[in-house]
C-alpha cells in the first residue's frame, strides 16, 4: 500500500518528466541576422553556436543583468 509520501514523490517525478519533455520540444527559431534591441549585426559564429540567437553578445549580457536584478527583487 503507497502512502502519501510515495503518492507525492510519484507525483512530482511525472511533473518534471512532462516539464522536460515541453522543454526539450520547444521549437526553436531561425537566428536573427541584426539584434533586436541595438539593431547591430550579430557575428556569424554566434548565430551557428546559438540557434535562435535574437541579440548580440553585449546585449544579451545587459538582458541577463537586467533579468537577474528582477528576478533578486531588490527594487
């Protein structure tokens, strides 16, 4: 007989199988030639490192930065 504890490890098993399979099947777009925020040309070799790159390196660094200090909550 399962008790709740097996029941919400069965549980959370399947949740984190399901979110990686969406994960993983995510279609992924073509790599923008320009950036979308500064509008510069994104280098060739990071487009083909990168599939579906959308911003150049510095502005990418910027978005993280930006992300990172949203996501700490400090206002």
């Amino acid at each position: 007989m399962a008790d709740e504890i097996d029941l919400a490890q069965q549980h959370a098993a399947e949740l984190l199988a399901r979110n990686i399979a969406r994960a993983v099947q995510r279609p992924v777009g073509i790599s923008a030639f320009f950036c979308v925020d500064c509008e510069a040309p994104i280098a060739e070799a990071r487009r083909r490192a990168i599939q579906g790159v959308t911003r150049c390196v510095s502005c990418q660094a910027d978005n993280e930065r930006r992300m990172k200090h949203l996501r700490s909550g400090v206002q």
